[in-house]
C-alpha cells in the first residue's frame, strides 16, 4: 500500500510547513508531495526545495477560476490538504473535490478570534487587547467560511502580564510545531483503516 500523500499550502515564512516536512520524512505514515503557494517569492518554497518535495505557485485566477488546482491535486493522488500560513478562502470546487480532507491551524482558540483578516500578530493583539487570560490553537476541518469548520483539535497556553503580539506568538508557535504535525499524522492513519 502506498504512502498516503499530503499537500501543503502555504504563502509564508513556512515554519510550520517545515516541520511538517521534517516530521513526515522518512515517515512510514505519509509524505509530503506537494507545497503550493500564491507567492512566488515565498521562503516556504525554498524550504520546500531544501526537503527535495515538487512546489507550485498559481495566482488568484487559477486558484479561484479554474480547476487546475483540484485537478493537479487529484492527478497527484493527494489524500489530504494542509494549510499552514494560506489566507485566501478556499474555493467550493476544491472544497467539494477534498470533502473533510482540508485542514487548516489557526493561532487561536476558535470561535473567538476568527474570520477574515484574524490572522498572525492580528489575533495576538485581539487576544492581548480583550484581556483574555488564554489562547491557543485550533486545527479544523475547512469550508468556504473562514475558520468556520469543524474543530479537530485544540490546545491552550496562558497570556501573561506584559505579554506583546510576538511573545505570545513565540508560545503560540511553539504549540502549532508541536501539535499540527501529530495532528495530520493521526488523520492518516485513519485514512489507512478507513
């Protein structure tokens, strides 16, 4: 039986696609076969390159108006998409293409925090500003709503006093490294006993 194959998208740094890919090389469960960005200039492509994993970059109009996302995903025999750092909405043809097999992390503890333009330091500064003594992740399943899907798992960390954007993004990080890799892990091994 094959290697289930993961996809990543990603318009960033990549940090999180990158311990994704360290944690699946090698790995007996899956492999990441794909990285695809909208940002041609995004360090996750290098880092991508670096695993020795196929990247492609498309723009809004491809993504958006056109199947060749769904269509390169399914000629690839992908099993499961990961968003790791992508902020566009993803479409319904994809969505309908990938049904529960599209899953994004969000640095917060969703509901809350949630929508369009809540992402990276905007949710820190939220959590901070609201007084919130909490915040966290939150890996869920995506529909065409933004963090709207159906939550796979959370997990929490304190917001301390005197705590900035970026240091409780450090912690914040440090909880999404950990946890999103073990996520996807979990989800394909019960696509193998499915």
């Amino acid at each position: 039986m094959r290697k289930k194959r993961i996809a990543i998208f990603a318009s960033g740094s990549g940090t999180n696609a990158e311990r994704i890919m360290s944690h699946f090389k090698d790995h007996e469960a899956g492999e990441v076969t794909l990285v695809l960005s909208n940002k041609p200039d995004a360090r996750v492509l290098v880092r991508a390159a670096g695993f020795e994993v196929n990247i492609h970059v498309f723009d809004r109009d491809a993504f958006n108006n056109t199947s060749q996302i769904p269509d390169l995903l399914l000629s690839l025999e992908i099993d499961l998409i990961v968003l790791a750092g992508f902020l566009w909405l993803i479409p319904s043809g994809l969505i309908r293409a990938y049904p529960e097999r599209i899953i994004n992390i969000h640095p917060a503890l969703l509901p809350k925090y949630g929508g369009k333009g809540m992402y990276g330091n905007h949710v820190h500064k939220a959590v901070i500003d609201s007084g919130d003594v909490e915040s966290g992740i939150s890996i869920h399943y995506v529909n065409e709503v933004y963090d709207d899907g159906r939550i796979i798992q959370q997990e929490r960390c304190k917001v301390k006093p005197g705590d900035s954007p970026d240091s409780l993004a450090q912690r914040i990080h440090t909880l999404e490294h950990h946890y999103y890799p073990q996520v996807i892990e979990k989800l394909l091994q019960e696509m193998k006993q499915a």
